[in-house]
C-alpha cells in the first residue's frame, strides 16, 4: 500500500509542472541554470568518492528548486534512488550488498549518538569478515595503510534527501551495519533562518 500511494503521490504533484519546470535542475525554464553547471561540473574533482542519492519520494514529485541536493547528480554524478519505489529501493540495496562484498568504505551521511567524524570514519580500515552485523568500518586494524586506501579505494557516502521527519524514517530502513557519519565543519547556528533539513 506504501509504494502505491508513494507512486499516486508522485504523479500528482508532477502534473503540470512539466511545461513550467526544467525537468534537470528543477528551477523555472527561464532560470534554468544546466548550462552553468556543466562549467562548473568541469572544476569540481572529487577523485574516489562515489555519491549515492537517497531522496524521500515527495521530494521528487515536488521537484523544487530549494532542494541543493538535486545538485548532487548533476555535479557529482551522484547515483539517486527513491524512498517509495520499491524497484529503486531493491536496485539501492543491490548497489550496498555489492559496495559490502568488495569490502569498500561507506557511510550514511546522517547526525546521532553513534555518528563518526569524518576523520574518524577514514582512520577505521573496512570490514573484512563480511559478516553482515559487523560494522564496515570495525576497530580492528588489519595494518591497512590508510593514506594510500584514501587513494586508491572508492568511499561511497549515502546522502538522505528528504524533511527531517521523513529522513529520520528513511535511515531506519539502511543497514545497521552502514557508520552514521556527521559533518562538524558548519554550526546549527549559522543557518537558524533556514528549514530544519538534513
């Protein structure tokens, strides 16, 4: 019942917007902004991270230009996957099995008690028992040079898009397994005007 109402959603709140919207950035078509970002998408280097978009199905019916995290394909190359289809939800799931078995980093990007720094995250070698209640990221050192495994190996970052609500639901349905990593570069505080968005 969930994905029919999540795809009745959908539809519903794309209806119309076509003709208004550009269908890429989000933004009204005489705003719209793909060009610039494709000059952009040419500076910007993030070598060996690989970006997995997780966005709340509202979020995509709406498709409003105040959601940055549509950005994150669009200048990332960011894999999306939604919350509400159940065939992009088991295409995800496929993806983080496959990320497990070949013993690469990853982490959901989302705040808590548990959640790691990000230089704690990269200073823990990967998981090698393959034991799906292990932690990807375990204590255990296995004399990984971690300099060189920043380098070399792929890190895979989940982003959650969605309201807080409907983020704090959706990092439930992730594996436990998956480190919780929070950014500490930026203050709450400096944003207090804004929406209360992850």
């Amino acid at each position: 019942k969930f994905y029919h109402y999540a795809e009745k959603v959908v539809s519903t709140l794309e209806n119309g917007q076509t003709e208004q919207k550009c269908l890429n950035c989000w933004l009204l078509k005489k705003f719209c902004v793909c060009k610039s970002l494709e000059e952009i998408k040419a500076r910007v280097e993030l070598r060996n991270y690989q970006v997995i978009l997780f966005i709340h199905y509202k979020e995509l019916g709406q498709k409003l230009a105040s959601n940055t995290a549509r950005l994150l394909p669009l200048l990332l190359d960011a894999d999306v996957y939604t919350f509400g289809d159940l065939a992009s939800e088991c295409t995800m799931f496929e993806r983080i099995n496959s990320i497990k078995r070949k013993g690469e980093l990853c982490a959901v990007l989302f705040p808590g008690t548990n959640a790691l720094k990000p230089d704690e995250f990269l200073s823990k070698p990967p998981n090698a028992s393959g034991n799906s209640s292990d932690n990807l990221c375990s204590p255990e050192s296995n004399h990984l040079n971690i300099k060189s495994r920043q380098l070399a190996d792929p890190v895979n970052i989940i982003v959650i898009d969605g309201s807080w609500r409907n983020a704090k639901k959706m990092n439930t349905v992730l594996p436990k397994w998956i480190p919780r990593l929070e950014l500490s570069t930026s203050s709450r505080t400096r944003y207090t005007n804004m929406r209360k968005h992850h």
